[in-house]
C-alpha cells in the first residue's frame, strides 16, 4: 500500500482491513494443514528411511568403486629418497652459506 492510500483511510478502516488480513492468514495455515504445504506453497522438508539411505550409500560407493576411488590413495608424483637427500643436502649449504654472511633469509 501507498502511504498517500493509507492518509485517506480511516481508523475504523484500517482495523477493518487488518481483522479482513488475520482471518486470510487463518485460513491460509488452515488451508495449508489440509494441502500438506506450507502458506507459501512448498511442501514441508521431506525425510528419508535410514533403509533409503542405506540403498543411496551403497549405489555411490559402487560407482566409487567402479572408478577406482574405493580403496586407499595411490601416491603420484613425489619425490625418490635420492632426491629428498639431495634436496636437504643442497639447502643446508645454502643455510651454512647464507648464516655465514649473517642474513636471516635465503
């Protein structure tokens, strides 16, 4: 409603209008409860048997499996313990050289 509609609207009218709106909204829910809705029209939150979802669980861990996702991680990539050996060897002398010129960073 507009403000310029509501100034030319009586008390007595407005109190009319506001009995007129609880009455809608009653028999709105009413009508609701009998839909099985709620009053803005959706259904209420549906639920699902633990048996159902059972039956869910299971199809995706097939289909998980059938991916080859079921079972434990395969490591890819990495790095070979020659490598991580040359790695911290490589980064101690950069430290010993970087300490011995007093930096605090590489």
């Amino acid at each position: 409603m507009s403000s310029t509609l509501l100034s030319n609207v009586s008390v007595k009218q407005l109190k009319r209008a506001i009995v007129i709106r609880q009455r809608m909204e009653k028999l709105e829910g009413r009508l609701a409860e009998i839909l099985g809705t709620s009053a803005n029209g959706h259904a209420g939150r549906r639920t699902m048997s633990a048996a159902a979802r059972a039956k869910i669980s299971a199809a995706q861990k097939l289909r998980w499996a059938k991916q080859g996702k079921g079972g434990a991680k395969e490591r890819r990539g990495g790095m070979s313990a020659e490598g991580r050996r040359r790695l911290s060897l490589s980064l101690k002398r950069r430290w010993k050289l970087a300490k011995a010129s007093n930096r605090s960073s590489l």
